[in-house]
C-alpha cells in the first residue's frame, strides 16, 4: 500500500482525534490521573492472594527511596509492590524496586563479621564475633590517631542514610578521608557544573522556558 505525505497526516488527525474522544488505553493511563486510586493494599483484589500481612516500608535500592508495600506470607516477604499512598510514585515501584527483596534473602548476602584467614586474594575468610571484629578495628583507629595523622583512616559507604551519624563520627576522629557514592559516581559533575553556573544539578531554568521537551515521566 503506498502512503503519500497528505494520507499520512489525515491519519495521524484522525488517530489523534480516536484517541482523544475513545475509552482508550492512551486517554486512560495512569499518569494522567492524581493517584489513590490503586488495589495494592487491597489484598481481595490480587489474583491469588494469599498473604499474612501488608507492611508498608521505604525502598532503599536507590536513592529516591520510594513508598513500597511488601507482602508477607509465613515470615516471609513474597511480593513487593508500590505504596498507592505515596506523594510521588503514587503506586509504582520499579524494577529495580521490585527487586529489593533479595537485599534480605541473596545467598552471598554477609550476616556476619568476617576476617581473612589467608593471605591477601586467596579469599579464605573465617567468622568471628562481633566483638571480636570491632574491638580489632577500634584498635587499629586509636593506634592511627595516637600517631597523629587522622587523615590516614578512610572510611567508605555508599549513600549515607544515618542521619549524620558517619559524617558526626568522621569528625569526631578528625579525618575528612571518607569515599561515599558521590565520590564514586557524580562529583566530578558536580565540580564542573558549580563554578560555571551555580547549582550542581541540572534543574532547567522552567520560569524562562517557553518550550521543554520532555521523555519518559514528568519531571514536574
């Protein structure tokens, strides 16, 4: 069938105007409506559903640490959904997400103190108490900071979620020697994006824009 220019556009008009004006997928997704309207934590309404309780929770994946809805049955966590109550996912929960519950059940998950039994790269480790392992470590710092070069200790984390906690601690022994996801990941953005206009996340100048151009969720 051969599509000229003009029976392209009348179709395009008329698609758009079908999807406009029918009951449509398009007109009815989820994003354009405010949310609350979701049967997460309505257990009745899952194909299936047998579970013991619904624990609300926040994901900690990544670090938008969305609202999420875990699903437990004898113990256990058997499903993970979004939080239909949440302010911003309004329901959703990524892959990612949906992918957090193997932070408690992966089979290489460590769940308890380990210390080398071999030598360095022959991967032989032994457990040991956790008295054991921070009695060692406390030792090791207060011998570092004894000598008078604080700097020496590093610590490394990944996105501090403590409160303060680890930068309190830092400072309390007097190091600044600490390597954290920003360190690893986006500070040398950061470091070229401040000095040339400011702020070090590219938040587009929206009260002057007249046009965005915007793919996959709405940034707003």
């Amino acid at each position: 069938m051969k599509i000229t220019r003009r029976g392209f556009v009348k179709f395009g008009i008329a698609s758009g105007a079908a999807i406009a004006i029918g009951d449509s997928l398009f007109a009815n997704a989820d994003e354009l409506g405010l949310g609350g309207k979701g049967v997460a934590i309505d257990k009745s309404k899952i194909k299936g559903a047998d579970f013991d309780k619904v624990v609300p929770y926040t994901c900690l994946v990544c670090n938008v640490e969305d609202g999420g809805l875990a699903y437990i049955k004898d113990g256990r966590v058997r499903k993970l959904e979004g939080n239909d109550k949440h302010v911003s996912t309004r329901g959703r929960l990524c892959a990612k997400g949906n992918s957090g519950m193997w932070h408690i059940y992966d089979p290489d998950r460590i769940l308890y103190p380990l210390k080398r039994a071999g030598k360095r790269g022959e991967g032989k480790w032994k457990m040991v108490s956790w008295d054991e392992a921070i009695t060692e470590v406390a030792n090791k710092i207060k011998a570092v900071v004894d000598k008078g070069h604080p700097n020496e200790i590093m610590l490394k984390w990944g996105r501090d979620r403590s409160g303060g906690a680890t930068g309190r601690f830092m400072k309390t022994l007097g190091t600044n020697t600490g390597v954290n996801h920003t360190s690893t990941c986006e500070s040398s953005k950061k470091i070229g994006m401040q000095p040339t206009w400011g702020p070090d996340i590219e938040t587009p100048d929206f009260a002057n824009t007249k046009y965005i151009l915007n793919f996959g969720s709405n940034i707003l």
